[in-house]
C-alpha cells in the first residue's frame, strides 16, 4: 500500500485546510482503517484522528475535537482530515496511515499501522 498526503500550506489563524490522503494497492482500500498523525518541529509524532474501514468507529484527539473531523470515500480510495478554525499550535507535518483491520482504541498509537505516507506540512501563522 501506497500513500500520498497532500492538502497543506500555509494559513492564517482561524482559517480552514481540508487535507488528503490516497491510497494505491492491490489491497482493497475498504479494508483499510486510515489514521492521520502530526508531528510538530521538536515533538513526538501525535495521533490526531482515525477512522475503521467500515465508517463505524472513529477516534478524534481531544485537541480537535470539534474543529477536525475525518472522512473517507471508498470509491476514490481517499481518506480526508478537514481541518477548521485552525490554530498556531496545528502547526505540523501531517501525516496519513493505514491498517489492515482495526485495533479499537490502539488506533491512537502509530503501532498498529502498517503503511505511512510522506507528510504534508500545514503552518498556521497567528
């Protein structure tokens, strides 16, 4: 499995950034739980959202809850983070990932992942 991010920029305080993922393989893509992480200049990579390959459970980090939600489309292979009212502190490089199943609430750890793309930087300027 394949995935490219892509989405970023730069934005001003308050401002929106809808990022996305796709995924190419010959594993299919419904069978995918896709998770999105960041990692901040001089931090640890963070969760920040996952979603189970059947659309029924997600996981959304208390820091954004409310203003990132994540979202995917099956017949696109995509997997999306739309990201609203952001804050100098989203500032990141953004990073989507793919596990072959779903490990409930371990999804907000890189572990259970199998499959990472390359990162896409979001600034958010104050």
């Amino acid at each position: 499995v394949q995935l490219q991010a892509c989405g970023g920029g730069l934005v001003q305080a308050g401002g929106s950034l809808r990022l996305s993922c796709a995924a190419s393989s010959r594993y299919a893509f419904s069978r995918l739980s896709m998770g999105w992480f960041r990692q901040a200049p001089g931090k640890e990579r963070e969760f920040v959202a996952a979603l189970a390959w059947d659309g029924l459970s997600t996981y959304v980090t208390d820091s954004v809850k409310g203003r990132f939600a994540i979202s995917r489309d099956n017949t696109e292979k995509k997997v999306y983070l739309q990201m609203n009212n952001l804050k100098p502190e989203d500032t990141a490089v953004y990073y989507c990932a793919a596990d072959e199943g779903w490990s409930g609430a371990r999804m907000r750890y890189p572990g259970p992942y199998d499959y990472w793309g390359q990162g896409t930087l979001v600034t958010v300027s104050s």
